[in-house]
C-alpha cells in the first residue's frame, strides 16, 4: 500500500527518518525534514521570525511506496522521534 503523507507524520525513506513537514497540494511530493539548527543571532536575524535552518528531503509521489510511517506528533514543538513497540 502507498503511504499517504500528512504533515507532522514521522517516517523513513531508505536510510532517512524525519518529520514530514509539507505536503504539495498537487500530490507530486512531499518533504521530510532530517534536521534542524538554531540560525546565528546577528542583526538580520535578530527580529526575523524564523530561527532555525532546516534541511528537508524532497519525496516524490513515484517513491511513496518505499516511505514507511513509524507515527505521529502531536504539537509541531516536539522534536523527540515517536518510540516503536
């Protein structure tokens, strides 16, 4: 069965695991995000509202099918990986 991507979802694609961070509205991709770090404070980012760099894998809809679901966050501030039984 093909996964069906649904943002704050986390998965692993190959050797990747991440949240699933946006979902294209056409259903030709989605992104898994593997990382996330602080920006360096200077005087651009100081006020700016987005703090953190994150690197995301782009998946297309041809690979869905090789994405496992491993399960779901319930706040976008969770940053601890689901546990697996």
């Amino acid at each position: 069965m093909t996964y069906q991507p649904v943002v704050n979802d986390y998965v692993q694609w190959g050797d990747n695991k991440g949240w699933v961070y946006y979902v294209d509205a056409m259903g030709e991709y989605f992104t898994i995000e593997i990382s996330v770090k602080d920006k360096p404070h200077c005087e651009y980012t100081k006020e700016h509202k987005h703090k953190k760099f994150h690197c995301c894998l782009i998946c297309h809809a041809a690979y869905w099918d090789n994405v496992e679901y491993i399960g779901k966050r319930t706040s976008v501030y969770e940053t601890e990986a689901p546990k697996v039984s």
